[in-house]
C-alpha cells in the first residue's frame, strides 16, 4: 500500500523558517529513499507555527532537491487565489519537474476570516463558488487554442488534480468528476465513512480516473516504544489545544506531566483526539496494528502522514519506521 508524507513545515520555538525549509527538503530526500509515494505540503495562512504558506514556492524548492517523487499541494486553497495564477503556477512547477506534480485543491480559507479577506480583498470568493473555479482552473490545464485567455505555461500540463475535504461537499464533487479523493481523517475522523461512501457510490469514471482512489490523512508518531511515541506526541497536542483556544503559537517541546499543564477540559479534548482511529502513536508494533485495522476499515487505496515532533531526528525516525512496515 502506497504511503506518503504530509509537511506543515513547522516552526519550532526558537527557530525560524529558513531552519524548517531545510528540515523540509532532509526529510523529502530521506522519505523518497525509504519509498514513500509523494510529498504533499499545506497551505496556511496567519500561523506562527506553519511556514508553508507559499505552497507553490516551497514545492518548486522541494522538487529540485528531489530525483523521482511526486510533489503536491495538500492542499491549494483555491478560494485565496486567481485560477489562472494557479494554472500558472502548476504549470511552471510541471514544466521544471514534468510528470511529477499533484495539484491537491481544498475549498477552506485556511485562515480566519480577516486573513481570507487580506488574501482576496473581498469575501465574495468562497467554498460556495469552488465548483465553477475548479472547472476554470481545469479549464486553464487545456491546450485549447480558442480560449481568449490562456495558461502559459500550464495549458496542456501533465499535472494531477486531487479534490481534498473534510466532509461530504468534495466527496460529492470529487466523484461526479471522476477525480482522485483525499479526505483529511486526521482532523475530521467523525465524516470519514460517511464521504467514502458517497464517494464510492457516486464515481463517474472519467479520462482522468477509471477506477475510484482514495488517499486518507491520518496523524501518525512512531517511536521504539509506546512510552517515547506518547512522550513525542505532546508536542502535536498542544498545537491542537492552541488552536482549539484561538492562540496558535510555534511548535511547542514535548512535555512529560501533561496532566499538571493541562486543564480537565484540556485534558478531555486530548484524549478524545488520541480515541480516533486516524491518530495512531505507539511503537512499531503498535502502529501497525492501528494502520491495517484503519486500511480494513476504510478500505484506503493510499495514506498520507502527517508527522508533528519537535526534534527533527524523531520525525526523521518515525518516517524510517514507517517505511520499514512497508517493507
């Protein structure tokens, strides 16, 4: 079963872009030796802790010092941005880096409402119009030379299209498209089933896709021991709880009383997130087990991993496990 990687690009406490930019491309060239299938990054916007905000940007750094994978937007909030720029953009990244480019697209802001307005200077662009600026922007991806306005590059670029959610509306689109799925479990476990089955039950095929795929997100720390991978995973919990409470920050060190830092509310919502079958943390021996009853479960074609540690060696080890259950 195919595994791939999913990089917020964090910055630590202490640190700084540059440094996570560099972490970044260490862990792409170590993830395609170990085989994994692609490396996605996410955009962001207005969070201290998350320098992958220039998607396209980093994507383009990240595929010239990389030799085969596949690089892609986990995903392009297309609502941010023009259409045409963003053919523009994916052309340009296939035409540096032919046939290994994944256009992942995503309806959300991915930011507060004040920076979606300081991204688009209005908000009459939203997640209701995604469906006419995903025809646009595929639009674009057609060498077609009638059109009066035309991608160039990006007409007639070799560039895969993903539809990425975290409900049923992209399930739903995805499928009447006849477009590859990936659905964000790691942060909506509740509406997984429900939108594979929609899913499923609604693909079209199409010249891009014969057969549904499916790629699930799921929150993965791998470490030689439960007790090292619970330990690690502090870090990731409380990046939730800062985000739960409206106060992002950088990425945090790992802590070992939790419940001397943490409120019983705190507490609760923590160990609600590690119940879901899309967070897995444990030894190699205990992440396997999480992963093949959650592929049984799920019937996934592919997953994609986040991995949140604040040492970059523990990242870099978790991923190295995980390729060895590939193995």
């Amino acid at each position: 079963m195919p595994m791939s990687v999913l990089d917020l690009a964090m910055i630590n406490e202490g640190s700084h872009a540059g440094e996570s930019f560099k972490n970044s491309v260490d862990l792409a060239q170590h993830v395609e030796e170990w085989g994994f299938n692609r490396y996605w990054l996410a955009e962001h916007h207005n969070m201290p802790g998350i320098a992958s905000s220039a998607t396209s940007v980093i994507m383009g750094h990240i595929a010239g010092e990389t030799k085969e994978m596949r690089i892609g937007s986990g995903g392009i909030m297309l609502p941010n941005h023009a259409p045409l720029v963003i053919a523009e953009q994916f052309g340009t990244l296939d035409a540096l880096y032919p046939g290994r480019i994944d256009l992942g697209l995503g309806r959300a802001p991915g930011s507060d409402q004040a920076t979606a307005y300081a991204l688009r200077r209005s908000l009459n662009s939203g997640g209701e119009q995604f469906p006419e600026q995903l025809a646009e922007l595929r639009a674009y991806f057609e060498d077609d030379p009638t059109m009066r306005v035309r991608a160039v590059p990006g007409g007639g670029a070799d560039v895969s299209v993903w539809l990425l959610g975290s409900s049923d509306f992209s399930a739903r689109l995805s499928a009447e498209l006849g477009l590859p799925f990936s659905f964000a479990s790691h942060f909506a476990p509740q509406f997984a089933m429900q939108a594979l089955q929609i899913y499923h039950q609604n693909f079209k095929p199409s010249k891009v896709l014969k057969e549904p795929y499916v790629m699930m997100g799921i929150s993965l720390i791998t470490a030689d021991t439960d007790e090292e991978a619970l330990y690690l995973a502090t870090s990731t919990q409380q990046m939730f709880l800062n985000l739960r409470k409206g106060t992002p920050t950088r990425f945090s060190p790992p802590i070992e009383d939790q419940k001397a830092t943490w409120s019983a509310f705190e507490q609760a919502a923590v160990e609600q997130m590690l119940n879901s079958p899309s967070t897995i943390i444990g030894s190699p021996e205990t992440a396997k087990k999480k992963l093949e009853a959650f592929q049984q479960a799920t019937k996934a074609d592919e997953f994609i991993v986040s991995t949140g540690t604040f040492s970059h060696e523990a990242r870099l080890r978790s991923y190295e496990l995980l390729g060895e259950m590939m193995d």
